[in-house]
C-alpha cells in the first residue's frame, strides 16, 4: 500500500477534528437549548454535521487502501472520493438546511432573550472557536508539510470545515451580540442564514470536486506533458498519436498511450522498447501505477 504515513498523518488529523467537533457540538447544543438563540442553535448542527462527516473520512481512509481484487482490479483509491461526496452531502442537509430553518424561524419571533443565557452560549462559542482554531492549524501544517496532501480529499474536507466552522463561531457571536445591544432578533436571524450559505457553498464545493475525481479526471496536467514530452524524446518513437491519463486515486494514475515507432524495427526490438519505456515511466512517476502502450510501426517514409 502507497503513503502509510501519509494517511497516519491525516488520520490523526481527521480524529483531532472529531474529538473537537463533537465535543463542542454537545457544548453548542446545550448553550442553544439554555438560551434559545437560533445562531448557536445552527452553530450545534453545524458541528453535528461535521462530526458525522469525520466519520465518513475516516470510513473512507480505511477502505480506499484496500488492495486490488478481481472485481476492482484498479485498487479502490476512488472510495475516498465517494465518502467525500457524502461528507458534502452531509454539510448541505445536516448543517445548511437547519441553519436555514432557524433563521427563517427567528425572523417570525421577536421577544427577548436572557441576557445571563446568551453570556453563556458566547463563553461557548469562545472555547469553540480555540478548538476550531486548532484543529485548522494542525490541518494547515500538514497541508504545507506534506508533499501531495493537498490532493488528499480527506485533508481538504477537514480543511474546508474547520474554516467554516470558524467563520460560522464568529458569525454567531456577531448575531448574537448585536442581538443583545439593538434587542432586534434579525441580526441573529441573519447570522444563521448566513453560516447556512456558508455551508451550502462548502458543500458545493466539496461535492463539485468529488464528482469531478469520480467520473475520472485527468491526471496532473505536469505529469501529463512530462510522460507526453518523456515518449516524444525516445529514438525509437516516431511519433505520439494520443495519451489519456486518468486519476484513479490519491496516488494512483493511469497511462495509456498510442505512439508509432520508427520504421524499421522488429517485432523483438518492440518488445524490449515497450519494457524500457514503462519501466522508465513507472520510475520517472512512481504514480502511474498501471500503464499501458498501444505500439505499432509507422509506414516508411516517402511509401505508398
């Protein structure tokens, strides 16, 4: 199997941001509950959300590095895709969609809140923006650390939700304080509404992305010109009639290629030309786990 560390790494990082949001998701609950405000209300199932999708990553760490069988001969390196596309789901229906309905609700009430509560759902929202905070700087350092990971679908959902969450902590205080000051619950209301199209276009995002691996993406465009530029190079190729690449995982790429070779050249020499040019691919892109040539001789030139 391919990075071991790699996935360590994300699956520390992955359990830190777990452990963080269902702490504060129970924390936000209570807090919204004891108070009644709409914003930490949305801001709990913001984290519900988060927590649920923690769990999907680490569904997806595990069972994308299973090895190829006969019925996915290419390995299943795109399972880690697929529990990305419902870890966005899961932001849109669990976090976007509540965050809608409290604000819409909020704007049809108008009475006041406690002050003494709302001190309370504030000094949670204080602690939950230092456990977000954290657990996107560990995310942040081993974005910049580790060769790839900003690939890493897994990586980049715990990065896309803890700056969410963090913006989502500051614009519930917004709300809510400026609910305290003017005594109007439309600045709450709008906080809500607000971290709702917050996670919606996460969601997007997230699922945009996912759905582009799933359906089969081309490599890296620098890997493609590289292995483009490697074939056209070679004495014995005459010419490079196509190459398609394709992702089929976070380390995992496909090469095929159609290439003429020079006129001339014997059935044995093709053989042994095919061997040194995937092996010289396969070392050059240790990536392209599985590639293929499709080989044939170029007419003479100047023939009929």
């Amino acid at each position: 199997m391919k990075r071991p560390e790699s996935d360590r790494e994300t699956r520390v990082t992955v359990l830190v941001a777990l452990a963080a949001n269902v702490v504060i998701a129970v924390a936000k609950g209570a807090g919204g509950l004891l108070s009644g405000s709409p914003a930490l209300l949305s801001e709990a199932a913001h984290s519900v959300a988060d927590s649920v999708n923690e769990v999907f990553l680490l569904a997806a760490l595990r069972r994308s590095r299973r090895p190829p069988d006969a019925r996915h001969p290419f390995g299943y390196g795109k399972e880690r895709y697929f529990w990305s596309l419902l870890a966005a789901v899961g932001i849109f229906v669990v976090g976007g969609c509540f965050s809608f309905f409290q604000g819409f609700q909020a704007l049809g009430r108008d009475e006041q809140e406690s002050p003494g509560g709302y001190t309370a759902g504030l000094v949670v929202l204080g602690l939950a923006l230092v456990a977000e905070g954290s657990s996107l700087v560990r995310a942040l350092v081993q974005l910049r650390g580790g060769k790839g990971a900003a690939r890493d679908p897994a990586l980049r959902t715990v990065i896309a939700e803890d700056s969410t969450a963090v913006l989502g902590v500051l614009l519930a205080m917004a709300g809510m304080v400026l609910h305290l000051v003017t005594g109007d619950v439309v600045w709450e209301a709008s906080a809500s509404l607000g971290i709702g199209v917050l996670l919606v276009y996460v969601a997007f995002r997230l699922g945009r992305d996912a759905r582009d691996r799933l359906i089969g993406e081309s490599a890296d465009p620098g890997l493609r010109r590289g292995v483009e530029d490697f074939l056209a190079s070679q004495d014995e190729v005459d010419n490079v009639a196509a190459l398609f690449t394709m992702g089929l995982g976070l380390d995992s790429v496909m090469v095929a290629a159609r290439i003429d070779l020079a006129p001339g050249i014997d059935s044995e020499e093709v053989e042994r030309v095919a061997v040194r040019i995937k092996r010289a691919i396969a070392g050059t892109w240790p990536e392209a786990e599985h590639i293929f040539l499709d080989i044939t001789n170029a007419p003479p030139r100047g023939g009929v």
